[in-house]
C-alpha cells in the first residue's frame, strides 16, 4: 500500500500548501481567539470547495463523454436508416422514431447535469452546516 501523506508528482497539485497559519498568526495573539480553530475552518472551506469543483468537473466530463456517445450512436442509426430500401416510404415513421430517442437522449443527459450539481451543492451545504453548528458552540467548553 502507498504512503499517501508524502506529496508525489501525481498528487502534488491536489494538496493543500503546507504553510502554517496558525503559527504566523500565534504571533499576534488575541484573548478569546483561537487562530488554529480559526485557519482549521477555514482550510475545510476550502477543501469543500475543492471536492464540490471536482463533483461538477466530474460530471461535467460525463456529460460531454455521454453526448459524444448519443451523437456516434445517433449517426450509425441515420446511416443504417438511410441504406433501407424502403426508407422513403419509412421516414415519417424514421422521424417519429427519432424526434423520440432524442427527446429520451434530452431527458438522460437534463438528469445526469441535475446529479452532478445537486452532489456539488450537497458538499457545500455540508460545510455550510457544519460552520452554521461551529458558531452555535462558539465559545462553550466540552
């Protein structure tokens, strides 16, 4: 198994930097403010932002493979329609038949980008509720 925690060329750029905060900011200390709680928030912001980016991007990549795929298959069919004998006589039907494969293509492609952007939002969400519930406790002690 790999050691994660060391920063390697294929996860370098997805790391948070390494600088420490809450040292620089311990130099100026304030009663009633803890700065290493303070730059842990934050640092979770962050990184839900992150992980919400890479949710859309995710699904922003699917959707583009998955139209490529409905565009390729929508073309071997118009071809393969097209070389019938009878397709003259079938095009109404051809058109039927296809204005409802694209409708049933709109309708996949409208439900993966609403997964995609509800995942990202949930993400966000979350840590919006988890800052929401830090605020609440501000200031009790455990």
């Amino acid at each position: 198994m790999a050691d994660d925690s060391k920063p390697t060329e294929k996860n370098r750029t997805s790391e948070m930097p390494s600088f420490d905060f809450a040292k620089m900011l311990n130099q100026f200390r304030l009663p009633g403010v803890d700065f290493a709680a303070l730059v842990d928030r934050e640092r979770k912001n962050i990184e839900a932002l992150v992980e919400a980016n890479k949710i859309a991007f995710e699904g922003w990549q699917a959707l583009v493979r998955r139209q490529s795929e409905i565009l390729q298959e929508t073309m071997k069919q118009a071809v393969a329609d097209a070389r019938q004998e009878d397709a003259v006589k079938k095009r109404t039907e051809l058109a039927k038949q296809g204005f409802e494969k694209a409708l049933s293509n709109m309708r996949e492609l409208a439900e993966m980008a609403t997964k995609s952007q509800k995942d990202a939002f949930d993400v966000v969400r979350k840590r919006f509720e988890d800052n929401m519930e830090s605020m609440r406790n501000f200031g009790k002690k455990d």
